[in-house]
C-alpha cells in the first residue's frame, strides 16, 4: 500500500476521494522519505525493499527488518504465543470478526508451535524475502538501534545493515537504550542532524551531513563518539572455557555439565564463583586495558545432550561495579528518564505548542551487567527451517552468532561467558526441557571482535 502511494506521488498510479473523483498530488516533487518507530519503521523497511522509484531516504527507528527474528531466535520462541495476531489488532482499526479468517491464517502460518522457519515467515523477511529484499533497496537509509532493545532486538538491525548493498547512501544512531525514539535522547542533536539530513535527501539542499562520521555510537552515560561506519574496525579474539572457572585463549580439556531448566538472566550472571547446576560460569582475569566490543560474537560449542533436545543459551556478561545506562530492564524506562524543564520544537499553535518533557539518561550502579547473549532451540542447529533431533550422547559441534553489541569493557574489569538453559528472560518456553547438557571444553570458545585500548572515534 504504502508503495502505491509513492507510485501516486510520483504521478504513476490513480487515486480518489470519497465521491469517487480522482485526486492528483500536484504539489509534490515526488521525492518521499518515510520516518518512523518501531512497527511504521518496519514499514519503511519494507517499503525501501521494493525497490519503488520516488523513495528517497527511509529513516527507521527500532524497526524491524525480519518478522520471524522478531518473535523468533534460532528457532526458539521469544514471545508469547500467537503474536502476529496481536500486532495485527493493536494497528489495525478493523472489527475482530471482519479480519477473524486472516488472523486464523496467521496463527497457522506462524506456526508457534515448532518455531521453525517457513514460507510463511519469508514472505515477511524484508533481507532475503521475495516481495521486500535488501538487495533492491535504492533509497538512502539513517537506522536508529537500541543494543538493549529487547523487543526489536539488534539483529534486526545488523543484519539488514550488513546486507545493504554498497551504493546505498547511509547513516546510523547505535544506543545503549532500549526501545526508544531518539527523540527523546540526545534531542538537540537529533532534530538538527535529521534536518539536515531530510534537507540533503529531500530538498537538494548542499550541506555536510554525508561528510560527516557515519556512525554515532553511545558507549555509556553521557558519552557518545564518532566514526567512519559501523561497527567499528576489530579483530577477532577467541577465547576457551578452561577447567578451572577461567576464560583465556589457551586450549583447554575436560567436560562440564550443567541442566536446561527455566532462569532469569539475573539468576544466571549472578554469583558467577558458587556452584550453580543449571549454568556454568567463566571468568577472565581482571582486564588490563579498556576492551571494547563492536559488532556481533559468536559461540561454538561441544556437547552432548541425555534428550533429543535442549534450548541451549548463552551469556556475555561485563562484571565489575559500574554506572550503565539502564537500558536492560523496560521498567528502567528503556533507559531514559523525565527530567523537570522542556523543549520547545520549532513553532507552536493553540492546540499544540510544540514542548516536550526533558529527559535524561537513567543510569544504575550493578556489580554486572549482561552484554549480549544468544540462545538456540538445538534440533534446529543445522536449518530454522528443518529441525533436527539430536542423538543423546553423540557428541556435536554447534556454532551460532550471539546478538550484535557496541559496549566497552573498562580496566580491570572481567569478561565473562555463562552457558545455560532457558532464558526466562527472552524465551516463551517453560519450564525447560530439563535436559541434561555435557560441554567438551576443549572444543567450546566465544569469538569476539574486539577494538582493544582506547576507543575509536571521537
């Protein structure tokens, strides 16, 4: 629909008003931009994957860009059951009993139940999907991601960031927020840099907003730097889980077992030195320098299982007393707060003055914070889309990417890995398969890309 209207606005499709006489949009140059969080920006995203000629610049917040990863993590189910449904009442006005055939149709396609991937969810894939694909997108794009976003979670964002293809003009916001419009951070930045953005890619007005940094990235309270894209260059570190409760790069031997039962990630991250049967912890000595992780880790692990399946997870936690940001937590307010004062945005009317509540960062001081994390429904190791049950106690290699992060790790702070079960805090599955999960420490390692020293930018 919405590329109708773009087809309309540039004087290639037909549109009417109520009385049934065509409309022409004759005060448009046609030049369009599409804006918006959450749901509407992953309109947008959609929209650009078109290809549709007449879209100029797209700028989504939050957004999606794969309905499957949205209510899915490899396989798992990461919110509650019948979801699209839901999302389908909350945008759409239509009486229940007038959409009740294609919400059937949802719920069948969407197959909760197993949490593979379908022909149904590639409809919906706006990366490789055959009605939206990145590959077709033309229109430039300035994405805005909250790393602790924990309903559209930032793969969304890295992975249709990664697949862009190269003539696209680009620009990005990373935060440490969550799921949160920019406009209510940093708003004095945002409003003039998206201004100018609109202007260049709008109006033909010349400015400097491509020659600037690509990239503006929150790496804690108050502290935000520069650089030329994202994520910013690393190289890879692997680091072995080793016998003895440390995390390092030499090899390592033995086996560790641990069950799959459901735990919050509180419960898992915390007290990593007391013996906890349903986790295994790792922990690097104190960091000499300031590390900084940019871009998307991965885990391989060696194991086995006593059942045919297990929802394996895992943990990147930073341990060491801190004030962050309190983006983890939706209660924390996405990590935003209200402050006392307003900003007044451009003109004001009677009805409408144009003033807005001042925020702030809403920090918490923690002993650890959880990073990133990754989680996997085991049988579907090989394919999302054909499970396949593992043999107990045959021992398998099984490697899979974490969520992407851009956090740094301070001096003398510890790194640490927690391998476990059902994370209560993502998954929709309770209790727990109860399996009993044996890693083989010599084939299990974390990759990580990691700048490390100061940070880049400015």
């Amino acid at each position: 629909m919405e590329g109708a209207v773009i087809d309309w606005l540039n004087g290639r499709a037909s549109a009417y008003d109520d009385n049934g006489d065509p409309v022409k949009a004759a005060w448009t140059t046609g030049r369009t931009g599409m804006i918006g969080h959450s749901y509407e920006g992953s309109l947008a995203i959609g929209v650009a994957g078109t290809g549709v000629r007449g879209l100029e610049t797209i700028v989504p917040l939050a957004a999606p860009s794969s309905w499957y990863d949205m209510w899915r993590a490899n396989g798992s189910l990461t919110d509650f059951k019948g979801g699209q449904e839901w999302l389908a009442k909350m945008v759409d006005e239509d009486p229940d009993e007038k959409c009740a055939a294609v919400h059937q149709r949802m719920n069948e396609g969407s197959d909760d139940d197993t949490g593979d991937y379908n022909a149904y969810w590639h409809e919906r894939d706006y990366r490789t999907g055959p009605i939206s694909n990145v590959r077709n997108v033309r229109a430039s794009v300035f994405p805005v991601v909250g790393m602790h976003d924990r309903n559209v979670m930032a793969d969304q964002f890295s992975q249709w960031w990664s697949k862009l293809p190269r003539r696209v003009e680009r620009k990005v916001w990373v935060t440490q927020y969550g799921h949160l419009d920019p406009f209510w951070a940093r708003r004095d930045v945002w409003v003039d840099t998206l201004h100018q953005w609109f202007d260049h890619e709008l109006m033909g007005v010349s400015n400097d907003i491509m020659r600037q940094p690509r990239a503006d990235v929150q790496l804690g309270p108050g502290r935000w730097i520069t650089q030329a894209d994202w994520p910013a260059p690393t190289r890879t570190t692997t680091l072995r889980p080793q016998r003895d409760g440390s995390l390092g790069r030499g090899p390592s031997t033995g086996t560790r077992s641990y069950l799959d039962t459901l735990r919050t990630e509180a419960a898992m991250a915390g007290n990593p030195g007391t013996a906890n049967p349903d986790r295994l912890a790792f922990l690097t000595p104190p960091l000499k320098e300031a590390t900084r992780l940019s871009g998307t880790p991965s885990v391989t692990l060696r194991l086995k299982l006593d059942k045919p399946t297990a929802n394996l997870g895992v943990l990147l936690v930073d341990y060491g007393t801190d004030t962050r940001i309190h983006g983890v937590d939706p209660a924390g307010g996405q990590g935003l707060m209200l402050v006392d004062g307003k900003d007044c945005v451009g003109k004001g009317t009677a009805d409408d003055d144009g003033c807005y509540r001042r925020a702030a960062d809403n920090t918490v001081t923690s002993g650890f914070q959880v990073v990133t994390r990754g989680i996997l429904d085991a049988q579907n190791h090989r394919s999302l889309s054909r499970p396949t049950p593992l043999t107990p106690g045959k021992l398998y290699k099984i490697t899979w990417r974490m969520l992407p992060q851009d956090y740094e790790f301070k001096a003398g702070h510890r790194l640490g890995l927690i391998l476990t079960g059902t994370n209560d805090d993502i998954t929709d599955a309770e209790p727990g398969t109860g399996t009993k999960v044996t890693v083989d420490l010599a084939g299990t390692s974390v990759s990580l890309p990691l700048v490390v020293g100061a940070s880049s930018g400015r």
